[in-house]
C-alpha cells in the first residue's frame, strides 16, 4: 500500500508541483485567459471614455500636396504656365455645442468604465473561486487517496486475522475468500482514487491557467476557521459592493445616458473653424490665406432616425432596469444558497468526525467479538465499510464547507478567510 501511494509517476507523466493556496491565486492573476479578456474589455473602455474627453476638444489636421505633369497649366496664382504645384493647409474646429450630447456620452463612457471595472472584479472572484474550488478538491482527493490506502491496510490485517483465526479453528474457509475479495476490491478502489488524484492537479493547473500539474502543499487541508460575519451583514455588504449587482447597476446608469444622449438630436449644433494655408508654383509656396467659420445647424426632419435612435435607447434603459433588478433577486438567492451550504456544513462536520470515531470503535469491537466467536465475517465486512464511509463523509462535509465558503466570497467580491 505504501508503494502506491507514495509512488512517482507513470511513464510520460509530470510531476505535480505543489503550490500553496495563495500561490494558486497569484498564479491566477498572471496566467488566466478569462481575467486576461476581462482586462481587454476593462481597457477598451477605458479607451472609450478618452474618446469622450476628446469630444470636448478642437480637432486639428494638416494637409499637404505636390501636382507634377507633362504639360502645363494655368496656375490661377501667378497667371502663368506651370507644371508643378505645391500646397499645405492647417485645419482646425471645435463644436461649441452639440446639443448637451458630449456631457451625456462622457457620463456613459464614465458608467462604462465602472461597469467593465466591476465585471472585470467579478471575473477576478470567478476566477479565484474556480482555484479554490480545485484547490481544495485536490486537496479532497489527496484524502480520499489516504482514506483507500488505510482501507487495504486494514484488509489486509483483517486477511491476516482470519488466517490465523482459521488455523485455529474459528473461521471458515468462505471467510478467508470473503476477506481476500474485500482486499482485492480496496486495492481496485486505491487505483481509482490515485488516478482521480492524479488527474486533480491537471483540473487545479487548468483552473489556474498554466500548462504543468499543481498539488496542493502537504500542509494543506480541509479545515477553515468560521465566518465571522452575521448573515444579515453578508446581505448588505452584497447590496452595497457585490461585483455583479454593481456591474448591473452601472449599465443602467449608462443606458439611462444614452437616453439623454440620443435625445441631444433634437436640439441644435454650433461649430467653430478655421484654417490657414500655403500654395504655389514652386517651393516653398509663398500664397497664404486664412479662414474663419462659424456654422450651426437644426435638423427638423431627418425619416424618423432620431426618434428610431431615442426608441432604441430608451427600451435598452429598460432592458437594464429589469437585468438589475434581476440581479438583484438572483444575487439574494445565490447567497442564501451558499450560506445554507456553509452553515450546513459546519453542523455536519462535528457529527461526521464523531462518527468516524465510533465507526472505528465499532471496528475495534466487532473484530474482537469476531476473534471470540461472537461476529461473523458479515459483521466484520460491515464494520469495514461503516468505517470507511464515514470517512468519505466528513471528506465531503469539510469539502462542502469550502465550496460554500469560495461561492459566497465569489459573490460578494471580498476574501472573507482573513
């Protein structure tokens, strides 16, 4: 048994490297494809609200031309012939208003940015839960692979036991062959429970984004101090900053600019502008000119557009009323659900270990009641596989206890293990 568990890996296979948990996480942050699409989405909007600013400022452009030809031309400048031409032009403008247009598309840029800042966290939480998640489910596996082993030592002393037990005229033969199809059928579930913990790094690597086999660290285990916030706290801090409830909200808000925006079409334009510019026959041109121009407009009637584009905007405003206040109602039940998971947990946990103690009692007692005659090999198989399943058990309930542990903090945006 020792051999299997502590042996290296098999032919063409890597060997875990063992991490801690906040390793993982680090880990994460660097090399995760969602948080790295995440980012890109961030810095797009970012992008978009520098675009915003710039629709506050003048645009400026400078033009420049060269004309060469086989035959000549009037040059309108000179009033002579010529073959060659030579021209520049610097452009410039600025609106001076746009209908209140700008203000609304700076505001929305702005919600933008926080609404990709908020999805951006909630991705850094997805992501940190999905680590977890593997971590400690690797972590899970680790012990079930300890629980199997323990469990093909015990056959086998038990073996051993009903050997000599039938030397001595105590056990039938049928007990010796029950035992050894006990030890064969643990030694199968050993190799099950190594290859599950074996393919557990690769989920825990795929988690973290790398392309090498993670273990947990041999410290590492399912234990985990208590939550020492009240349920009602947990939904007030989820109110106020929970990544996807804030996310929600932003895009509201900017939808709700969009509104404004789309409604800027019907109010008038005014446009400053103005250019200075060089030409002639030969270089450097010595014809300048200027120019200065101020232009407004007022559409009155353009097909319906504004009222499609106000149209559209509105009911997007109200697409995201109704995303938020979804939100809102799945946010409530997503919490509710992972503070039932927890506190269920921590009920079970204290009953799943004071099981295990009496299952391994009942073991030690059945196989001395066995050992007098008093058992049948029956009795000593079912002690076994007592024993055996409360261990799994507690793994499970100390594994659900995490697991609620890394939804609730995914939920609400904050690591609430410190």
């Amino acid at each position: 048994v020792a051999l299997v568990v502590s042996a290296g890996p098999v032919w063409g296979q890597e060997v875990a490297r063992e991490v801690s948990l906040t390793e993982a996480l680090e880990l994460a942050v660097v090399h995760s494809p969602t948080l790295d699409q995440s980012a890109s989405s961030l810095e797009i909007a970012e992008y978009g609200a520098l675009s915003a600013w710039g629709g506050f400022l003048p645009s400026v452009s400078l033009g420049y031309s060269y004309n060469n030809s086989s035959s000549g031309r009037l040059d309108p400048t000179g009033q002579s012939i010529t073959r060659t031409n030579y021209s520049a032009q610097l452009t410039g403008g600025i609106d001076l208003f746009r209908g209140l247009r700008r203000f609304s598309d700076l505001r929305g840029a702005r919600l933008g940015v926080e609404a990709s800042s908020a999805r951006y966290r909630q991705a850094e939480y997805q992501t940190a839960e999905a680590v977890k998640v593997a971590y400690y489910n690797a972590v899970a596996r680790r012990e079930l692979l300890r629980v199997e082993g323990d469990r093909v030592q015990r056959q086998e002393d038990q073996l051993s036991f009903v050997d000599q037990q039938l030397e001595l005229g105590r056990a039938t033969r049928s007990d010796v062959l029950r035992s050894q199809v006990d030890l064969n059928n643990a030694r199968v579930a050993l190799l099950n429970a190594e290859n599950a913990a074996r393919a557990s790094t690769y989920t825990l690597a795929e988690a973290v984004g790398v392309t090498e086999p993670l273990a947990p660290e041999a410290e590492a285990d399912l234990s985990g101090s208590d939550v020492l916030v009240s349920d009602d706290e947990v939904l007030s801090m989820a109110l106020v900053g929970a990544p996807s409830l804030v996310s929600a909200r932003a895009e509201a808000a900017a939808s709700a600019a969009g509104v404004a925006s789309a409604r800027s079409a019907y109010l008038p334009s005014l446009r400053l502008s103005g250019g200075w510019a060089w030409s002639n026959s030969e270089f450097p041109p010595q014809n300048r000119s200027w120019s200065v121009s101020l232009s407004g407009s007022l559409p009155i009637f353009d097909g319906f557009s504004r009222e499609n584009t106000l149209y559209r905007a509105q009911a997007q405003r109200d697409q995201a009323v109704a995303q938020e206040r979804a939100a809102e109602i799945g946010l409530r039940k997503d919490i509710d659900a992972a503070l039932g998971t927890i506190a269920a947990a921590q009920a079970s946990i204290g009953l799943a270990e004071q099981t295990v103690e009496l299952s391994a009692e009942d073991l030690r007692v059945t196989q001395e009641r066995y050992r007098l005659g008093l058992a049948t090999i029956l009795d000593l198989q079912s002690a076994q596989i007592t024993l055996r399943q409360a261990e799994v058990d507690l793994i499970q309930r100390q594994f659900d206890y995490q697991l609620g542990l890394a939804r609730l903090e995914a939920l609400l945006g904050t690591d609430l293990r410190n």
